[in-house]
C-alpha cells in the first residue's frame, strides 16, 4: 500500500507541473489525493516473518510526510500503516545524543507510542539524525525534562499505565518473567547513575536483565532495545492466541 501511494504521489506530482496551476495549490491538490487513499482495510497486525518483510525504503517527499502524518495520528498507525503499541519510551534522563539517537530508531522499528525525551531540539542535531536514521520523522517524540519527569509519570499512572523501570534492584524481576501490561511506560535510567530513588518510588516494577559475563551492566540503550522486543514480543504472541 505505502508502494502505491508512492507512486501515486510522484504521477500526480508531475502532472500537476506540467499545467500553469500555482505551486500552492498543486500541493493542497496533492495533498488532498493522498489523504483519500486509506489505509484501514489492507494493513492489519501481521505475524514476525510479515513484520520483516515489510520494511521498505521511504521517499523523502514532504507531501506523503503530511498525509501519512495525518492519517496514521488518526487511525492509531505507525508511518508503515502498522498499530502503534501503548508502549511509552521513556527517556527523559538520558543525555547522550548517541542513546536518544539509537533509542529513536528502536522505538520506530517496533512501533512504540512515542519517545520521551529531555530536550526535543536534539532531534536537530546531526548525530542525532545519523544514528537514528531519520527516525525522528516518523516516531511521535516528545519533552519531558528530568524536574518534570515525577509529575509525568503520576499523570501517566493516572491515564492508566504501568511504570517499568529497567533497573538492578534487590526486588527487580527477571525481564523475561514479567507479563508486561499492555499500556506500559518504559523507564530508562541515567547512564551511569540509574534510575534516581525519588523515580523509583513511582515505579510500579522494576526489571533487570540477566547476565552471564562479569560486565554490571549494559549500555542504556541496549537495555532499552532489549525490554522494546520483550514487550514487543508479549503482545505479538497475545495478539496470535
């Protein structure tokens, strides 16, 4: 479907230069076309072996940007027509460029909600750009800094999710044995120091990842990707039941 709408795009495009109409409205034209194209019917959850198959290679056109925008905030879709997941990323004490960066890519790779972050002017930045891969244009991230961040998480507890916190504690689970709810925040810690104790009192769990070498621990994002699949993988299976 997006290949059709593609193509579509690029035929209308050039139709609508070759006549005197002004620029302006060649693009509400074009626009228009796309946004009558619907998605709903055709692009459904599919099993893992769909899911890799799907990926596709997305033209830069700034007018399929705006309709799929459009569209997908209104359908619940993610930038490949697929569900997005109620699955918040969140961020917000991570300042590496590098961490966000990767974050982004994983967190539009498997669908998630949207990315919290502390600062949204990172997305900006060239490195931010390189190592997401332009993912920062098809993910919904938003600004949460970190004096905000308790206040954040008591409104999303209050809009009924759960908060996980990836941390080492002496109560944390086992990522692979915890039943992951299906409207679930994500809480990634500092790169160093963790997950802050004034944090923690708001989690409602926390989970570590096991490991068999001698390293503490991996790096934020890592353990992020991680936790994304695992929670990704809970509701493939529970979608397929």
């Amino acid at each position: 479907m997006v290949d059709i709408i593609k193509r579509c795009l690029e035929e209308v495009y050039v139709e609508a230069h070759e006549g005197e109409t002004p620029v302006w409205a060649q693009m509400q034209e074009l626009i228009h076309n796309v946004e009558n194209v619907s998605l709903n019917n055709e692009l459904e959850y599919l099993d893992d072996s769909g899911l890799v198959n799907f990926q596709r290679k997305i033209l830069p056109l700034d007018t399929l940007n705006l309709a799929m925008d459009g569209n997908n905030q209104d359908t619940g879709r993610n930038a490949a027509g697929r569900n997005r997941q109620d699955l918040i990323v969140c961020a917000s004490l991570i300042d590496k460029i590098p961490n966000l960066g990767g974050l982004a890519r994983t967190a539009e790779i498997f669908a998630a909600d949207k990315l919290i972050i502390p600062d949204v002017g990172i997305c900006k930045m060239d490195n931010f750009k390189s190592i997401s891969v332009g993912a920062g244009e098809w993910v919904k991230i938003e600004e949460c800094k970190e004096k905000d961040l308790l206040s954040w998480l008591n409104q999303q507890k209050e809009e009924g999710y759960t908060i996980v916190g990836i941390e080492q504690t002496s109560s944390s689970q086992c990522l692979s044995k915890l039943e992951f709810p299906s409207k679930t925040v994500l809480l990634l810690g500092k790169e160093k120091e963790g997950i802050p104790v004034e944090f923690l009192q708001v989690v409602d769990v926390c989970v570590e990842i096991p490991q068999l070498g001698i390293i503490r621990s991996l790096n934020v994002h890592v353990s992020g990707a991680i936790s994304i699949w695992e929670y990704t993988k809970q509701m493939m299976t529970r979608t397929q039941k």
